[in-house]
C-alpha cells in the first residue's frame, strides 16, 4: 500500500473511532443530562404517561397534582390557587418545561429518581404503572395567603423564614401568573400565555423573592450596626457623629438626612438612637470610620456575595468592592451598589433573631414515595455564627425600639414585642423608592422573620418602608402569631 493510500486509510479510522467514542459519550455519559435538560419534550411526553406526584403545602393541601385525561397526554398538570404559590411550584409545561420546584425536585416528581428504586423494580415485576413521589413543602398557607393580599398586587415580595430553622415559611412574589394556563395540553393557548407573560412590562414571571435584587436601603443599617458592635469599639449607647449633612470626601456634594431632619443635638447621637430613627448621616460617618473591608466582611458573614440554594439558586446579593471612603459612606446605608434579594435580608433578620446563628434557608420539608414511605427528610443545618449572642441580643434591643418609638412604630402589634427595621431605597433619578420592612416576632423568642420590599413604594412619591412595606410585615407576623398555641 502506497504512502498516500495508507494516510487516508489512518484518516478515515481515526474519523470512524472518534464518531464511536462520540456515540458513546452521548449514549452514555450524557444521557442523565440530555434526558433531564428542561427542553426535552421527548422526555416530557414520556413522563406524561405516568402520574406525576403531589407537591403539598406543610399543612398538608396539596397545591400541584396531576388528574387523568382522554387525550393524548393522559395527565393533565393542576395548580390549586395557582398565582398564590406559583413562585413556588414553578410550571410543568409540555412546550416549555419546568421551573421552580417542579424543575428541582422533578426526579422525585417524576418517579425516575435512583431513591425510588425499590418502587420502580415492584412496578417492573407486578406490571403496575409507575408514579411519581410528593414533594412535601415547608411553606404555611395561612401566612402565604396573607402575605399575597398584603401585597394587593403591587411590584414586590415577601419572604417569612422560621428563624430556628431556615425553614421558609412564605415565598410570595407579585403581579404573579397562573401555571395551569401554562401546563395545559392545548399548544395554541400555552404559546399565548407565555408570550403574553414574557412580554407583560409587570414581568409577572419574575420570582422578584429569588431571583430580583434591590438596593436594601436603611435595612442594611442592622449589617453597618453588626459591623461596628462586633468590632468591641461600640455598643448601644456609644456617642456618634450625627451632622445635618455629611459631606463626602473629595467632593462637593454631602450626604442629607431623610427630609431633611436632624439626629441627636444635629451633632452627635447613641448608636441605639441612630438606628431608631434611622439617621442617615450618623451611619455613613460609622461606615467611613469602620471602612468598606469591615463592612463587607459583616455583609458576607450573614450571605452576601454568594447564594443560597432552597433548592432553587437565589441570585446573589451583593456588598460592592474597591470601595472609595465616598462609596463606602453610601454604602453603608445600603445604596451606592449594594444589591440584595428579599430572601437575603429576612436571612439576615433571621439570624439576629436567631442569636446571631445563620440557617441554611430550606423549602422542602420531605419527599415521599409513592407508597407514602419518607424518602428524606430535610434537617435543619447551621451556615455560620454571622455575630456573636451578644451582638445579636443588642441589635434585637435596638429593633424593638424602632418598633417602639421610632420610624416603625406602624408594625407594633397589642400584648407582641415586635423587632424591627425599615428601608426607603433610592433606585433610579425620578422614580419612588423602594419600600422595605424587615422584622421578626416575639422578639424574645422569635418564631417568625419577614422581609417585604415593594418596588417603588407602589406608585407613591412619598412612599417609606414605613408607610407601604411595614402594613404588610405587620400583617404576616399576625398570620403567624394568630396560629402559634
């Protein structure tokens, strides 16, 4: 065989082993990730020949199922109050997959997860039809219902968590949308809702509780308070600079308080003081004299810069860095680009309520066989000590006095010590800020942490987190309280 003959002959081996090792690969080694990639249709018809399983609330009402039909497709996916908890369940859709916890637990709901081998080899010897397990949820009706009509539609989100736990309690977000319109068997009507969906400039399909941050606004004051009581320098009533305007470094422009107001004697204030009334000044004086790395460091201690995963991934809430002392002084009243997501800031009240201990947030309480045997479990698990018990017994004093005689006295509940903090955040030239609330609740034995931000203070020029974010707070640790013995 001549030299040429013999290259081609090499070239044309090489081409057909590397097209055996690619069949394999794709065969093989992918096949988990190419039958469990959301836009596997093939893979969602399959699954529509079984009954997929419940997802359930912690009381028990079951919120997603799957009836019996005639067509084609032989189970039909159903959405009890469907807008209520669809930041929760997600969609189960045959044009355009899953999401939420119909995307993270899908292995479960589907029945194909490797902890149901048991069932699926009984099914293979009796012949039965195979079904999926439940998905039981940590999530309390009574306080998520109550926490979507607080909201009455408005641009926002609530986020309630069991502070001793991480267990989240309520995950509402609004506008929101139906997933039955979407998980219909009728092509033409699904395509036209998620278009009409995608399109809705109220963007009803953004879970604004996960994945949507904003500038937190004077709640990142509790992190700023953290910061400086952690450092052994201060403590409630330490003395601190509080002018009537706070001029930035190296600049001509200064830092106002809110309307104009003053702090203290429009000098000096107490730390407690600060907090109580929110002193703009006085925290961006502390901020510059702790500096942007303290402030960072408390920020990260309690989840900012990484993600929590519930099992759906939160974006990530953000402390910026290479700060200079201007920005740092904006940033430690939680603007400059400091960015954080409602789950991170009812976890940051969370942990002070928690002595100072920061939970894994966590929305899934058990996943259930077929046969009602629990598969797992969910046990709640420490992240970190984000302050010590001593720090956090401090700040909870200094939040009850916010409620108590300072800008949150609008939350105060009869016969419940209530701690809390609210946030009127700057966002963009022109626009209402945004409205926050965080809070928890009996402050000297929380059972509940909430956190509420409206988006621009629902339309209102003169909006506060006072004003707009702190009736809905109020109304989701009633919810609560009304429940606990």
């Amino acid at each position: 065989m001549n030299k040429p003959i013999r290259r081609v002959a090499i070239a044309c081996m090489l081409l057909f082993a590397a097209l055996l090792v690619n069949a394999n690969v794709v065969q093989f080694a992918d096949a988990k990730n190419l039958r469990d990639k959301p836009g596997n249709t093939r893979n969602l018809y399959a699954q529509y020949d079984r009954k997929r399983g419940d997802i359930v609330t912690s009381t028990g009402e079951t919120i997603a199922s799957s009836t019996p039909t005639t067509d084609t497709l032989k189970y039909l996916r159903t959405y009890t109050n469907g807008p209520l908890y669809a930041p929760v369940t997600g969609i189960y859709s045959i044009e355009y997959g899953a999401t939420n916890i119909e995307a993270a637990e899908n292995s479960i709901l589907a029945g194909t997860d490797d902890r149901l081998f048991v069932n699926q080899l009984s099914n293979l010897i009796t012949g039965r039809t195979p079904q999926g397990g439940s998905v039981v949820l940590t999530i309390d009706p009574t306080i998520q219902d109550a926490a979507y009509k607080a909201l009455a539609g408005r641009k926002g989100a609530v986020v309630a968590v069991d502070p001793s736990t991480g267990a989240i309690l309520a995950l509402v977000s609004t506008p929101s949308y139906d997933p039955n319109l979407l998980s219909s068997h009728d092509v033409k009507q699904i395509d036209a809702t998620w278009k009409s969906e995608i399109s809705n400039p109220d963007n009803p399909m953004l879970d604004r509780a996960l994945s949507q941050t904003y500038p937190p606004g004077s709640t990142f004051k509790l992190i700023t308070a953290a910061a400086a009581l952690s450092s052994g320098q201060y403590n409630p009533q330490t003395s601190i600079p509080a002018p009537n305007v706070l001029p930035y470094p190296n600049s001509t422009k200064s830092l106002p308080n809110y309307a104009g107001e003053s702090c203290g004697d429009g000098k000096t204030t107490t730390l407690m003081d600060a907090l109580t009334i929110s002193c703009n000044t006085a925290f961006g004086s502390l901020g510059e004299t702790l500096g942007a790395e303290k402030l960072q460091r408390q920020a990260e201690a309690f989840g900012f810069d990484s993600t929590f995963s519930i099992p759906m991934k939160s974006a990530q809430s953000v402390f910026p860095s290479n700060l200079d002392p201007a920005q740092t002084i904006q940033s430690a009243i939680g603007q400059f680009d400091v960015r954080a997501t409602p789950l991170q800031m009812a976890m940051v009240v969370a942990a002070i309520a928690n002595g100072g201990t920061l939970m894994k947030p966590y929305l899934v309480k058990q996943l259930v066989g077929p046969n009602l045997a629990v598969i797992d479990t969910t046990k709640p698990t420490e992240i970190r000590q984000a302050i010590s018990s001593q720090v956090a017994a401090q700040l909870t004093a200094m939040m009850e006095n916010v409620v108590n005689k300072g800008t949150g006295t609008t939350i105060r509940i009869p016969n419940v010590q209530v701690a809390g903090k609210t946030g009127t955040a700057e966002n963009a030239p022109g626009k209402p800020p945004h409205a926050w609330f965080v809070a928890f609740a009996p402050a000297a034995q929380p059972k509940i942490a909430v956190a509420v931000v409206v988006e621009n203070g629902g339309g209102k020029n003169d909006a506060t987190g006072a004003t707009v974010a702190g009736p809905i707070a109020k109304a989701v640790l009633q919810a609560d309280l009304a429940e606990q013995p």
